[in-house]
C-alpha cells in the first residue's frame, strides 16, 4: 500500500460551552467553531448565551459540496 499523499493536521481547543478554535494548515487565524439558531436550541445552549459561529456540520457540507 503506498504511503499516503497528505495527513493533515490540527488542533481544536475548547474555549467554552460550545465555542472551540480550530488551527487549520494554511490559515494564519484560527477557525471558530460554536452553535446557531436550532442547533444550539437542540442542545439546550440558552440564547445569548454564547456568540453565534458556524458549527462542525457546517463545514462539513460546505466542504462536501466544495
């Protein structure tokens, strides 16, 4: 089996709640990930409570989709 073409690799932190700071190669800041609308509704995150940031999900479909 050839050796693979690319491993990529990250670090999340989790900052608070359901807030985390992703760095990604090739970005000079990190990524924020957090909660939104029904999202944050469905796991029981109050309004407000934290900023709203795209989740993990998202990005998973804009990169699918990409």
């Amino acid at each position: 089996m050839p050796e693979p073409v690319y491993v990529s690799r990250i670090e999340i932190t989790r900052q608070r709640g359901p807030v985390r700071l992703a760095k990604l190669p090739a970005e000079e800041e990190p990524v924020v990930f957090g909660t939104h609308g029904p999202v944050a509704e469905h796991y029981g995150v109050p309004p407000g409570a934290f900023p709203e940031h795209a989740t993990t999900l998202d990005y998973v479909v804009a990169a699918a989709g990409g």
